[in-house]
C-alpha cells in the first residue's frame, strides 16, 4: 500500500494485512455515487463523513446545493470513500 515516490501523504509504501471481506462484482462509478449523496447526503447519522470532498483526487464535488461529477470521470469507479 503506499508509494515511495508519490505523494506525502502516500509514502511510504508498506504492507498491509486486512481480515477478509466482500466486494461487489461490479465498481460503484461516480456517477452513481453522486445519485446516492445526492439522495441521502454526505453525512451518516452518526456524523461521519461519507466522501472526502476534500481530497484533490476527488471526482465528485458539491455545486448549487447537489454533488456533480466531473464529466469525464462519470462512469469511473469511486474514489475518496472513507471505510
């Protein structure tokens, strides 16, 4: 995980070992991400952050009130989503 010539807050690179898990067969894309936070909002109930907005890598940004999705990265899988 990681990379030693990216950027800082990637470095360094290093393993990581994860407990099992599932994952769907197909990827989220942002578009579709964008229709769930536009439908339920970028904050659980609990508070915790849904997407990070934040990120420069995000795809997917907030505009007039609804999230919108950079044209050309509509139909790539999602990235910037907390676990």
């Amino acid at each position: 995980m990681g990379s030693n010539t990216g950027p800082q807050d990637e470095r360094p690179a290093h393993q990581v070992a994860i407990a099992g898990f599932s994952i769907d067969r197909l990827p989220v894309t942002n578009a579709g991400f964008a229709e769930f936070l536009n439908a339920v909002g970028a904050v659980n109930k609990r508070g915790e952050r849904l997407f990070d907005v934040d990120d420069p890598d995000a795809r997917i940004h907030p505009k007039r009130g609804r999230w919108i999705v950079s044209e050309e990265f509509a139909n790539h899988p999602v990235v910037e989503v907390p676990m």
